[in-house]
C-alpha cells in the first residue's frame, strides 16, 4: 500500500515538475516576442521552436508561432501600393515559418500575406491556408503541399 502512494506521489511530482519545465520556457518565450528589438523576438521564435520539438503534445507553442506570422507578415497587395513591399519576409517571420511542427488542430494560416521570398524548403503545408498569399519568389524546394491548400494553386503533386 505504501509503494503504491509513493508511486502515485512521485508520477504527480514528475507531472509537476514536467509542466514546470515548459510552461517557464513558454511564458519566456512569448515575452520576447513582444519586444521591439528583432534579435529578442528571433530568440523567442528559437525557444518556442525547441519546446514543440521537446514536448510535441505542446501544441500551443506552434499555435503561436502561426499567430505571430499572421501579425507580422506584411499583407499582400495585388494593386497599385502606397509603399513598396519587402522582397523577402523579416528575418523574425522568416524564423517563425520554418517551424518544425505543424498542429493539426489548427492549420498554418497564411492567406492573404506577403511572404515574397520566403524560405519554405521542405516545409510542410499540408492543410495551409494560402488563398491570396503571395509566393512570388519563394523556395518552394520539397515542400509539401496536400489537403486544402491547394485551392487556388495550382497542386497535382504530392510534394513539390
């Protein structure tokens, strides 16, 4: 009987401790995305990127990563623009699109962003949102692309 509430007591304890071990990380992390100077942020892309690789059930961690892509990415804009857009993606968003997970539960969503030049070798698409993005030079080298994202694309591979 007293092995048994040890070894419920020491799960609890691993349980614990485990939780303590990302969510420090995580908070960490989201810290630095709100800073202002870029080398913060990239490293807060870097902590977030290692705890979805350490804890993959971690799913919020590339949640996040998805958001912060959203909110940084500059539009896209197929008219006549009041100000030139970038030719490649800042360096914080281009970290944050080469994540190494991708959450099922809630797809990369990168619709209607201006992501010329992006870095997307190997990536896995599969379920992206990409209606209107635009791709204009981007490395699409082995990426994979299956499930809705291919509406309005033109996809009849696998990967590409």
């Amino acid at each position: 009987m007293g092995a048994g509430i040890t070894l419920l007591y020491t799960a609890r304890t691993y349980r614990l401790t485990r939780r303590g071990q990302i969510t420090d990380p995580f908070t960490k992390a989201l810290e630095r995305l709100g800073s202002s100077e870029i080398y913060v942020r990239i490293g807060g892309i870097l902590a977030l990127k290692q705890i979805v690789q350490d804890a993959p059930e971690q799913a919020d961690a590339a949640r996040v990563l998805g958001h912060f892509i959203r909110h940084r990415a500059p539009k896209a804009n197929f008219g006549p623009a009041d100000e030139p857009l970038p030719a490649e993606p800042a360096a914080d968003v281009q970290a944050a699109l080469t994540r190494t997970h991708v959450d099922p539960r809630e797809p990369l969503d990168l619709h209607g962003l201006h992501l010329a030049g992006a870095q997307l070798r190997q990536a896995d698409l599969t379920r992206a949102h990409l209606r209107g993005a635009m791709l204009t030079e981007a490395e699409l080298d082995g990426a994979t692309f299956t499930g809705p994202t291919c509406v309005g694309l033109t996809c009849r591979m696998q990967s590409i």
